[in-house]
C-alpha cells in the first residue's frame, strides 16, 4: 500500500504522520486489495479537515471528516473509511458468488 499524507496550511509533524499511518492500518487488516491512498490535511480557520483517496481494484474511495480537533476528524475518517471498504469488499463478494463461479454451483 502506497501512503501518501500531504498538508494545506499545515505542517504534517512525525506524530500525526504516524497517527494517521496506525488508523489506516485498519483499513489492510479488512481488505488487502487496498493499492493506494493519498490523505490531505487542511486547515481552514477553525476547522480541521482530513479528505482520503483510496485506491482499489476496480474503485476509487473518498471520504472527508471536518472536526474542531486534527485527531478527532482522523478517527472519524478512519470510522468512515472502514465501512466504506467494507461495504466494497461485501459487494465483491456477493457478485464474485453470483456470476456462477464453479466452486459455487449446485449440482442437480
């Protein structure tokens, strides 16, 4: 998996580097597919933003979190981010189960 975190206004400092890293560590124990993922951090007055742009085989995933708090919107796009690959890696696999792969098949 290739990581990419990049910053708008703000310096991306080694412990938000590896915060980041260790929540989107979640996202590989769920789904090993996961080719690229490119994080953007943003500060806009007040608000904190984080936007993520996952890569898979076949699809593309975003997902934005705004928080008042840097680590509160990372764990709130990490929560997102999970169910989105989630939601991904079921439908695969329901379409894999009925385009009539052999091990799948009856016998009658």
């Amino acid at each position: 998996m290739n990581l990419n975190i990049s910053g708008h206004h703000i310096e991306v400092t080694p412990s938000i580097r590896d915060y980041v890293t260790a929540k989107l560590d979640r996202i590989t124990r769920h789904f090993d597919h996961v080719i690229d993922v490119n994080v953007i951090l943003t500060v806009e007055k007040l608000a904190q933003k984080i936007e993520a742009n996952v890569h898979v085989r076949g699809k593309d995933i975003f997902v934005q979190s705004e928080d008042a708090d840097m680590y509160a919107a990372i764990d709130s796009l990490a929560d997102k981010l999970d169910r989105q690959i989630l939601k991904h890696k079921e439908r695969s696999n329901n379409i894999n189960r009925q385009s009539g792969a052999v091990k799948h098949q009856t016998s009658e």
